[in-house]
C-alpha cells in the first residue's frame, strides 16, 4: 500500500506562484512514475505533470514553461512548482503514483486546493 499526502495549496493572485508537495509513504518501492493531476469546476481530472524515477518529465501543453515537477527520491516526494499562475488554473490538485504493476490501479492523494484570483 502507499500514501500519498499533498500539501502547499493556496489562494494566489494572478501571476503569483505556489509549490506543491507529494509526500509518499508505505510501499515506495512499488512506485513507478509520479504526478499531478488536476480538477477544476465542471471538469474532468486531468494530467498535468509527471516524471519517472529517472527523472524524465511531461506537462500538459496548458502549463508548459509555467509549472515545474521534481521529485526527491530520497524523501519519496514529488513537487510541482506553479509559476505564473492563471484563474483558470484553479482547481483540486492531486497527486498520484504508478504502480510498477500495471495490473493495479493509481495510489492517490486526497487533493489540495489552488485557488488563483483574478
């Protein structure tokens, strides 16, 4: 089993900037790759950011050269700087994590709010 617990979500103005955190713990051996994914008013989870064990990333093209994913092998925890921030980038961001499995579902996080005003 893992856990993932985000953190770092906030009320930002427009053009401000938040860092996100993932903290996971239990089975981290069983992880694959990791992201964010998001989930505004009205619409479906989408992906926004992932990055593998080795490091290599991918950004939905809505947040590309805004928003940045690390991860802290180390520490089990992933980030997601958030630059640049937008209204419309408002929504429940949750982390997640791949199973090396692929027979089994996503581990997630319970969610953080972003709130970006206008």
């Amino acid at each position: 089993q893992v856990q993932l617990v985000e953190s770092g979500g906030g009320l930002v103005q427009a053009g401000g900037s938040l860092r996100l955190s993932c903290a996971a713990s239990g089975s981290i051996s069983s992880i694959n790759a990791m992201g964010w994914y998001r989930q505004g008013p009205g619409k479906q989870r989408d992906l926004v950011a992932s990055i593998t064990s080795a490091g290599s990333t991918n950004y939905a093209d809505s947040v590309k050269g805004r928003f940045t994913i690390s991860r802290d092998n180390a520490k089990n925890t992933v980030y997601l700087q958030m630059n640049s921030l937008k209204p419309e980038d408002t929504a429940v961001y949750y982390c997640a994590a791949e199973p090396k499995n692929s027979g089994r579902r996503f581990y997630w996080g319970q969610g953080t709010q972003v709130t970006v005003s206008s």
